[in-house]
C-alpha cells in the first residue's frame, strides 16, 4: 500500500510541503502520497487520531499546532525537547515520536548549502520565540565562540538564554547592549519581516565576511536582508533553503533516505 503523510496547520493553503514532498519523493522512487490538512483550532489531536486511523505514517506541523504536537508525542528527540515544539510527528504502532526539524533545517542551510562554517564564529540571534527556541541546540552543536540572543522584551531574551547557557556560550540582552559590537553570523528569528519591519538594530553589527540570514523567505529580499547589504554584510539568504532542509530532514526520519535539496530549491525559486 502506498504510504500516507500530511502536513497540518490552520491556516494550510501556503503551504509548500505538499510540493517539497512529492518532489523528493519522486526523486528518490519512494511510494508516499502527501496532502495538506487544514486542522480545527480545537481540533488537533483528533484530526491526528483520524489520519492515523485511515494509515498515515507520518505528519508535519506548523502554525499554530507545534506545542500541541509536543504535548501530543508519546517520545521526542532532544531537540523537541529543548525546544519545547515539535513540526513533525512519526507514527510506529502505539508510539508517536515528536521532532522538531528546524534548526538541523538552518544548519544545513547555512553550513552546507551556503558554505558559512559556523564553528568558532560569533552569531546574533534575533528573536526568543518559538522561532529561535527551535534552533539555538543546533547551532551551539556547530560549536561556534558564542551565540547572543537579543529580543525586544528583555525577559523572553534572558529566559532563553538560561534555557541553553548548560549547551555551550550563550548570552542574552536587549538591542542596545549590541552596540559596538559585531557578528559573523545575524539571524533574524523574529517576525517583523513578515510585516515589513526591522528590528532595532544598532549600527555597525555586521563584521567583515559576514552573513545575514532570515528565516522568512519571498520574491522580494526582506527589509532585514536590505539593510544588511546596505551596512556591511558580505553575503545575505533567505529561509527557503532552511524550509526544504527542514522538510528534508523529516524525510529522512520518516523514511530513512535523504534527499537532494538543490533541485527542490531551484524548482520553488523559478516557481
């Protein structure tokens, strides 16, 4: 029987896992079908139950069900568990393992996909949502000099921050305690690019040679990607490439092969 898996979010039209899937499915002759599930907002665990019943294998999560994947999950991974969400769930018998994809998502991204060694590099990380919960585990594994986590409400930042300091060197401030200082590495995990804005960015924070990446992906570079180009970073990316690295990733943990993303990534760019 071909296998089943979906991915479920609220709302669901934009997805873009329905084509990712299908198309690392046809590249590497797997037999799955992958379909897009418009989930109740009071409504998660059954609308799971359901797709389990008629013989699904496997699920992505996105907005806003990640926590109630969490809680759902009979097992997790570590890095479910330090993040605090999970974005894809495995179903074997009775069990459900939840994982949380992401930050293996960027990693590879930035690291692979892009070049950028992370180790020993210094990275801002904007944001202390559910975003950037996802991926400070991964990139402290990457072993870079430190990771510092800047948030507009100070008190997210720090909790953070005290969330990861066991993994390796973390701190955690406001925007204002960035100045006069640079980075190799600026992450934007904030969602000010969906809405056209910029976080509070003091000058100068862009070191020579460095990155400025954005989780938020487009047509057009975002006001986060202008403004680093514009102060000084040598190279700027959107959150294409973490999306279908991301959705890569649950591939394989579903299927145990793993796709190449580079023509799955150039089909969306020219789409």
């Amino acid at each position: 029987m071909t296998d089943r898996y979906a991915v479920i979010g609220n709302p669901i039209a934009q997805s873009k896992s329905p084509q990712i899937h299908r198309a690392f499915a046809q590249q590497l002759g797997q037999d799955l079908t992958y379909e897009a599930i418009l989930g109740a907002h009071d409504g998660f665990s059954e609308a799971v139950a359901a797709f389990r019943k008629e013989g699904g294998r496997g699920m992505n999560v996105t907005v806003p069900f990640k926590l109630e994947a969490f809680a759902l999950a009979s097992g997790r991974t570590e890095r479910a568990e330090q993040a605090g969400a999970v974005n894809t769930l495995k179903f074997e018998g009775p069990t459900i393992l939840g994982d949380n994809t992401d930050g293996a998502g960027i990693v590879h991204d930035i690291r692979d996909r892009l070049g950028f060694e992370i180790r020993g590099k210094r990275v801002l990380l904007m944001g202390a949502g559910g975003a950037a919960r996802g991926v400070v585990l991964p990139l402290l594994r990457e072993q870079p000099r430190s990771i510092a986590i800047a948030n507009r409400t100070v008190e997210k930042a720090f909790a953070l921050g005290r969330r990861f300091a066991a993994f390796g060197p973390v701190e955690a401030g406001d925007y204002a305690h960035l100045t006069g200082r640079s980075f190799d590495l600026v992450i934007n995990a904030t969602s000010a690019s969906l809405s056209g804005e910029m976080p509070p960015l003091p000058a100068n924070v862009f070191a020579p040679d460095s990155l400025a990446y954005d989780m938020v992906y487009g047509n057009e570079p975002t006001r986060f990607l202008a403004h680093a180009a514009e102060h000084g970073a040598a190279r700027v990316a959107d959150g294409l490439g973490m999306l279908v690295a991301q959705a890569a990733e649950s591939f394989f943990l579903w299927r145990g092969v793993r796709p190449d993303i580079r023509p799955v990534l150039a089909m969306l760019r020219r789409r």
